[in-house]
C-alpha cells in the first residue's frame, strides 16, 4: 500500500497573530534572507496579497513576484509589507558565537611578552 500524501500550505495555518509572529520569528532566528522572504510572502498571503499589496502601494503582480523565490525585495518593501501586515522589525544584540577554528581562537590569546633589548 503506497503512503497517501497531502499538499501543505503555511498559509492555512497562519490564523492568530501569535502563529504569524512566531513563524516569522522562526525564519529570523534562521538567519537566512530567501526564507525570510518566502515566510514574509506566506503572511502576506494568508492577509490577502490584493490587500497588502494596495497597502504597500504596489500591484498585487509586482508584490507576488517580489515575494517569490527567483524574487529580491529590498529593505524598503519588506519594511512597509510588514506593517501592511501588521508587524515590525525591531532589533536585539546578537549572541556571540564562538570560534571554532584554531586559527581564529590564536587571534584571541595575548601575544608573547617582548624582551627589553639592553642598551650597549
């Protein structure tokens, strides 16, 4: 008996203010700007992409290809899709990561005492 599956769409799931926020938040702990994206399109979806495009002051066409993966909105667009969608970017200090190279943790030792050369 082959296994049964189903298409799966984010964007029946993204219901409640806290859904949307903590998948958002999710793709920015992720760090990776093209899921950042697609999750910004994905809201922007489940508000009703006409909508949030008139918001934004864009077509509803240039805001789907905008979003989309072969897609590269700037800062600006990304900014004013959030508040159409009712969020904000804010910003915290970043946890230092570690290094993990040899060669990076020698940059953190002190360097060797210098001898005093003798007058003579």
């Amino acid at each position: 008996m082959a296994l049964k599956t189903y298409p799966w769409d984010p964007v029946d799931e993204l219901t409640s203010e806290k859904e949307i926020q903590a998948y958002l938040a999710a793709a920015l702990e992720d760090g990776d700007p093209a899921l950042v994206v697609a999750v910004i399109g994905d809201i922007a979806r489940a508000r009703g992409m006409g909508k949030v495009a008139k918001d934004v002051g864009v077509s509803r066409e240039a805001l789907y290809k905008s979003l989309s993966p072969s897609g590269n909105p700037g800062f600006i667009t990304m900014m004013k899709v959030a508040e159409a969608v009712g969020l904000k970017f804010t910003v915290q200090p970043a946890k230092r990561r570690r290094r993990s190279t040899p060669a990076l943790r020698a940059k953190k030792t002190t360097a060797p005492k210098r001898r005093r050369l003798k007058a003579g």
